[in-house]
C-alpha cells in the first residue's frame, strides 16, 4: 500500500495577512515619503527606535525621556523588524476575533477603521513611552508623527480586508483540488 503523503498544516490565515497588511502599511509609508518629502518623514520614528524600545521594555525600562538620544542597542533594527511585524499579525487576529466575537461579517468600511483606531497604539502607548507624550505632544511635530500612524495604520486596515479578500479566494479555489486529490489517493490503494 503506498503512503500517502500528509499535507503541511496550513499557516493560519492571520499570519498571513498580518504580514502582508504590514508589508502594505510600510509600502504605503515609503511612497508617502517619496511624494510628500518632509511633511511624510520623521527621525522620531522608524525601525530601530522600535527595537531599542523593546530591548528596553525587556529589560524592564518602560519610559524613556527621549527615545533618539538613547544609546543604540546592538541589532535594534532586526528587533524592530520583527516586533514591528508581530504586531500586524497580532492586530489582523485581534480584527478578525473582534468580528467574530461580535458575530460580523468583514468588511472594508469595519476593516479601514479598524486599522485607524490602531493608530491609536503607537499615540498613547508608544509614543508616551518614547518621551513624547501622548500624540506626540511635548515633540516639535506632533501633527506630522499623528498624520503618519493615522495613514499607515488606515492603509494597514484596508489592507487587512484585501488580503483577507484574497485569502478567502485562494482557499475557496484550493479546497475542491485538494479533496479530489485526496479521494484519489485513497482510491488507487
């Protein structure tokens, strides 16, 4: 009798939009810096403040006076990267629990205000803890670090419903040909 091979356990659909809806959110930033120049950019934000805060926040440091002016930390960005990405697919499963919880369906309208208010994390948790006070407000640009978490994180959302869209998609297509395939192999025992 011939083995039949076991499928891989699929990755949860969460992971995967959570990880594409972030690479959208950074896309969005980058085009955003390309075209709007300084009213889209910031050194008060980027990959490696991430990191050093969460080295910090390992080490039991949950405030800072003033993030920048910390002393680098060895391999912040990496760090920063993966927190970064972490959070995205945390907050696509926090989306798609919030739905299901509450017995919605999803949708672009729940899913693009949904990633604004996320915007709401880096504004009163991260930038308080930054130094920088709750939206940004004891920094020398609080309007501009408030419209980049607004536009990344509404660009987040949309894409979490995209990719979720897609998702949905790709499995409704998957699904016959791999029941088929299955009931092949069982029959040519």
């Amino acid at each position: 009798m011939p083995e039949v091979a076991r499928p891989i356990a699929a990755v949860p659909a969460s992971v995967t939009v959570g990880v594409l809806a972030t690479l959208s959110m950074d896309a969005v930033f980058l085009a955003a810096s390309q075209l709007g120049g300084a009213s889209f950019t910031s050194d008060k934000i980027g990959l490696d403040l991430v990191g050093r805060w969460a080295g910090g926040l390992a080490r039991g440091r949950f405030r800072h006076a003033d993030m920048p002016a910390e002393p680098a930390l060895r391999g912040e960005a990496a760090l920063g990267l993966a927190v970064h990405y972490l959070t995205g697919i945390t907050l696509a499963q926090a989306y798609y629990e919030l739905l299901r919880r509450g017995g919605l369906k999803p949708g672009v309208l729940s899913a693009t205000a949904f990633g604004a208010a996320t915007a709401l994390l880096p504004l009163l948790v991260m930038y308080p803890s930054w130094g920088l006070g709750p939206c940004a407000v004891h920094s020398d640009e609080p309007s501009r670090l408030v419209r980049l978490m607004l536009l990344g994180h509404t660009a987040f959302g949309t894409a979490v419903i995209k990719r979720l869209s897609d998702e949905q998609s790709s499995c409704r297509s998957v699904a016959p040909k791999t029941a088929t395939r299955t009931a092949l192999a069982a029959t040519s025992d």
